[in-house]
C-alpha cells in the first residue's frame, strides 16, 4: 500500500472513530434525556445519532474498498 493509501486509510479510520464515539454520545444522552421527560429532544438526538451511525458504515465500506482496491493493484504487479 503506497503512502497516499496509507494516510487516506488513517483519515477514514480517525473519522470513523470520530462518528462512532458522537453516536455513541448522542444516544447517551437521549437516554438520560428521555428518563427527565423531553421526548423532543430526544427524538432529535437518536435521529442524530443514526446519522453518525451510517455514516460510520459507509466510511467502513470505503475502508474495505480501498482493501479490495490496494489487493487487486498488488496483484495486478506480480
């Protein structure tokens, strides 16, 4: 894998931990919020949180392409 995939990989992967740790946090703190009664609120946080969540699996996606892609050019030299 050259450089460039290297760094894109390591970018992906800190913004994937980045989404999975918000959605994390938002669904926290609906639950705590629903438990006091602001069902509002909490509605607009796990939608939010669904939305990191997605997000963390297409950037998975995007990790295993680069997988496949970096497999079929290393084959593609020998």
């Amino acid at each position: 894998m050259t450089d460039a995939h290297m760094r894109l990989v390591d970018a992906i992967i800190a913004e994937l931990l980045e989404q999975e740790g918000m959605a994390q946090e938002l669904a926290e703190f609906a639950d705590r919020m629903e438990a006091d009664g602001h069902h509002a609120t909490v509605d607009t946080l796990r939608a939010i949180s669904r939305g990191r969540r997605v997000k963390g699996i297409e950037l998975r996606s995007n990790l295993a392409a680069l997988e496949v892609a970096s497999y079929d050019a290393a084959e593609d030299g020998n």
